[in-house]
C-alpha cells in the first residue's frame, strides 16, 4: 500500500489567490512568464520562471536565476503572500473544465513508493530533464508546484471528499482561461488521521498521470538530502513531494494529435494507396473528422479530411501496448510509410494536445508547415493503468491531462522546522 502524508503548507491570502495561482512554469516561455506576471508582484511565476527578474539575456539556467527565486520566495513569505498553516492539512483540490469537476487530494507523497514501484510510471524519463526540475528544489528546499496522480477509486475517501466539498471552500474562483479551481483545507485531526489511513490500507498504488519527470526528480531530490543528512531517518519532509491524487475514474485524457513536415517523398495519392494495406480509407471531405473510436484516426491531407479504420489483423488487441492507437499508427503508417522512426527525436513530427481542437492540425497543414496531420482517438485511463501494472511503457507523447494543475495554491516546505 502507499504512504501519503499530511503537511503544513505555504498558501497564499483568500484575497490574494488569484494573484499568486500561476500556470505551471513548463507551458510557457520567458517572455510569456513575464507578461503573464506583469502588474502582479505576487505571482508565483516570480520563483518558479526568476529570470523574469533578471537582466533579460540571463541564462535561464545560471546561478542568478536560482538565487533570484530563493530571493522572490522569502520575499513572498516575508510579505504575507505565502502563510504556512499551522498544523499538517490534507487539502482537496477542484478543478473543473466543460462543466465536469474533478476532485483531488493534495498530500506528500512518499518518494520510497517510487523507488519500489508503487507509484507507477507509463512514460520513460530523461536523466537529464529530471536534473533540470532538481535544481529549483535544491536551491528553494521546497515544492513549489504539485504532480498528478491517479488511483483507483476508494469509496470511503470519496465519502470524506463529499463530505468536505458541501462546506464552504477556501478559494473558489475561475482563472484567465476559463477553468474553474476550489480548495478545501482538512485541518481536523480525525479526518486527516483516516485520509492516511485509507491510503496505507486501500490503496496498493498510485499512478503518475502527469509529471513523470518532476517524480523521478522529487524521488532523486529524496535520496539526495537523505544522503547528506547523517542523521537521517526517513521521516523527513524531504521524503514526502507534494502530488494531487485523483480517483481515476473522474479523469479524462484527451488526444494528442500528429502533424508531420513531410509525405517521405510520396505523393498524396501514393500515400493513400500504401495507406490502403492497413487502414480502409473513407473521404470526408472539408468537414473536420473526430475519431469516434478505438483504432479510428482522422488524417487531413490536401484540405480534405478523410477517416482511416485500422484493419483486423494489423494490430494486437491482447497487447496493451499494441492495442494502442498511437502504436498503430506509429508503426503502421509513420514508420513504415513515412519513414519516421524515432518520434521522441525525428525533427519531421510534432504533437499537438486535443486542448487545441482539431482545427489547429487543420491550420498548421493549410499554412504549409506541415504536409499531413492524424487525429487520434483519446486512451482510456484503463488503457494507462494496463499498462503501468505490466510494467511497459507507452510511446511518447500518448496522453494529454487538461486542465493543468494550477500552480500557487499549496506549496510543501521540505524542511519539517523552518
């Protein structure tokens, strides 16, 4: 079973929420930080994207950076925007999105659990991409934005968070993009007590939905700390990272879409004849397709839209790797008919989140950037925990999470005493 613990965490004024949530530093740049934070001294993009207050040229990656954000949080706690609550909380976190809310627990999650594979990945990591989310906690000693994790439903917790949500929540509004964010804090001890207790013993494990990076980073950082500390014991705050565990079944991935540069030498019509040994091949026409299901793909081509059904005996439905869209098509029809073989480096691919709408894929092919697009049908979230208990892998770039973690509401301290 996992271990997830309650902490004290740093939150900002009710008055001031809307002012310090950010987005998540990692789905913007710099410029688009610094515009996003202008006239709001109390966003949180002041830490987690610092060069925004630094001589513009600054190396997003030096030392100054690192040391203007120690700088912005204390400033931030100085100044009342961040107040630590007084005792360890549990916390539950809404979003909603179209009118269908999702409702999360925000805890430490325990960095052994990942190490010994409890908390489950289905994405490979990048040494190098788990160093870059290190750094920022080395220099801060703290969490500052939380990671998504799934876990299948538990109806006694899910009774404490129907409980909770009926109270009047901590902060409630609806941010610039139009999501809605609800906090509630579970500060009585009896309530906290039985969250931690149902999680050590009903729930075996917990998924990484979104995040995998910043997960083997928190667990590196863990190990790291433990490693310097001669009197470690292991119940550190250093060995609990913040994460928001979602039931699954209230989560809903959405595509993610292809968009390649080129046909691989092909013609259009070369392309549809080869297409034809593996896919049935319908013409749309102008009208923008939405797979309706699985092992259905929309491909625009030319400015006409056309649906492609993959045909029996070309993938595995046994396999839950195989059985996935994304490996029939990368197999079937980007690899063997474009020539694209490694999605995570090729230059002649991109991927656009469903968050986009289909249009996107449309207007990126009509410009002239890109020569062909593929809608795919969105994985199911029993697709993703198939294959975390089996232990593979899924190929880049298969699930997209909407909306994104907001990020300012809570942030977890890792020394137990500061």
């Amino acid at each position: 079973m996992v271990k997830v613990r309650p902490f004290s965490g740093y939150r900002p004024p009710r008055n001031l929420v809307e002012k310090v949530a950010c987005l998540p530093y990692d789905v913007m740049n710099s410029e688009e930080a610094a515009q996003m934070a202008t006239g709001k001294p109390e966003s949180l993009l002041h830490v987690t994207r610092a060069e925004i207050d630094c001589p513009q040229g600054t190396d997003i990656h030096s030392t100054t950076v690192y040391d203007k954000a120690v700088e912005n949080f204390a400033k931030m706690k100085n100044n009342g925007w961040l107040v630590r609550d007084s005792k360890p909380c549990f916390y539950i976190y809404a979003q909603t999105m179209d009118g269908r809310t999702q409702y999360g627990i925000v805890g430490g999650a325990w960095a052994d659990d990942y190490m010994n594979g409890r908390i489950k990945k289905h994405e490979l990591t990048r040494p190098d991409k788990e160093e870059d989310r290190m750094v920022l906690t080395r220099y801060l000693h703290a969490n500052m934005e939380p990671v998504f994790f799934a876990y299948n439903d538990v109806p006694e917790i899910d009774a404490i968070v129907n409980k909770t949500i009926k109270t009047t929540p901590e902060y409630d509004f609806t941010a610039e993009d139009g999501f809605r964010h609800t906090l509630w804090v579970i500060s009585d001890e009896n309530e906290v007590k039985s969250i931690e207790t149902l999680f050590a013993t009903k729930v075996p494990c917990t998924y990484v939905a979104d995040g995998h990076h910043r997960t083997a980073a928190a667990a590196r950082i863990a190990n790291e700390f433990a490693q310097k500390n001669p009197n470690h014991t292991g119940d550190e705050e250093y060995n609990f990272f913040m994460a928001v565990h979602f039931p699954a079944s209230q989560l809903k991935i959405i595509d993610y879409n292809r968009v390649v540069k080129d046909l691989n030498g092909l013609t259009e019509a070369q392309l549809i004849e080869k297409l034809q040994k593996t896919m049935v091949v319908d013409k749309i026409g102008k009208e923008i397709y939405h797979p309706a299901k699985l092992h259905e793909f929309g491909m625009y081509l030319g400015g006409e839209w056309y649906r492609l059904t993959a045909r029996e005996g070309t993938y595995n439905d046994s396999d839950p790797i195989g059985v996935l869209d994304v490996t029939i098509l990368s197999d079937n029809v980007l690899r063997d008919i474009l020539g694209i073989e490694d999605l995570r480096r090729s230059t002649r691919i991109d991927f656009v989140g469903g968050i986009r709408g289909l249009g996107e894929l449309q207007k990126r092919v009509d410009s002239g950037e890109m020569k062909v697009a593929f809608a795919m049908y969105p994985v199911s979230m029993k697709q993703l925990t198939d294959i975390a208990d089996s232990g593979n892998i899924m190929p880049p770039k298969t699930t997209w999470f909407e909306p994104k973690l907001r990020s300012g509401l809570v942030v977890k301290d890792l020394d137990k005493d500061k």
